[in-house]
C-alpha cells in the first residue's frame, strides 16, 4: 500500500526548500537527500555493481518497502524497462517538471548501482496522463 506519510514528509519538504531557496538549489538539496538515503538502502543489499538483475531486485524491494509497486517488464544485460505503478509525488504534479524532480533520484539509481556507463529516459510518465511511469534505462554508447 502506497506509503502516503513517507511520500507527503518528501513532498513537503520539496516545497519548503523551494519556498526558501528556489527550485534550483531546492532540486540540488533533493538530490543530496534522496541520494544519501537510497545509498544507506541499497548498500545493505550487497548488491553486485553493474548487474540489471540485481538492479532490479534491490530496486524493487526498496520501492515495495516504503509502498510503491514498481514492475520490471524487461531486463536485459544492456536495457532494463522498469515502471513505476504508484506515482510517489502526486502532491507535486504541476509544482514542479517531472523530468527535474525525477532527475534527482533516477540518475543516481542507475550510476550507484550500474555504473557510469548507464543513463536513463523517461518514456511514460503519470504526470503526462499515462497510466504509468516508465524509465527506460540502458547502457550508453
């Protein structure tokens, strides 16, 4: 079940630190944040640096943790599908661009747990009147 608690204390915190800083440097201390907490997550996975399925495993586990349901359509050795099912900032649907706001967790994802080598597009998202988010995230050229 969507955690609407966690999600709502992130939300506000986003708006606060744009009410006082901007969204510029509110989107740079959102960052830090949701890369600091993710690492911490993810680094008590053991998770194999480079892997797309353990991309997938530690991503998925995460996100079920804190209430999302996420699908992994297709996994590749250079190309994973995955969707988000739940949008978890609903609060900030036109308070913000998707792309910015997704830009702060979905960049270090890839990096952290695939590596340098790996970016990320947003295909789909709720904010546009899809049914779901979906990333495509794939090796670079």
């Amino acid at each position: 079940m969507y955690n609407k608690a966690f999600f709502g204390l992130y939300e506000n915190l986003f708006l606060v630190l744009k009410e006082e800083f901007g969204e510029e440097k509110a989107l740079e201390l959102f960052t830090k944040i949701m890369r600091f907490g993710l690492k911490k997550a993810y680094d008590a996975t053991g998770f194999q640096k480079g892997s797309p399925k353990d991309f997938a495993k530690v991503v998925g586990a995460r996100d079920k943790s804190v209430g999302l349901k996420v699908s992994f359509p297709e996994i590749q050795k250079e190309k994973i599908v995955y969707r988000f099912l739940t949008d978890p900032f609903p609060g900030l649907k036109g308070k913000v661009d998707f792309a910015k706001l997704d830009a702060t967790y979905m960049q270090f994802k890839a990096e952290y747990l695939l590596g340098s080598d790996w970016k990320y597009e947003t295909t789909r998202h709720f904010w546009n009147g899809s049914k779901f988010t979906e990333h495509v995230i794939s090796k670079k050229n």
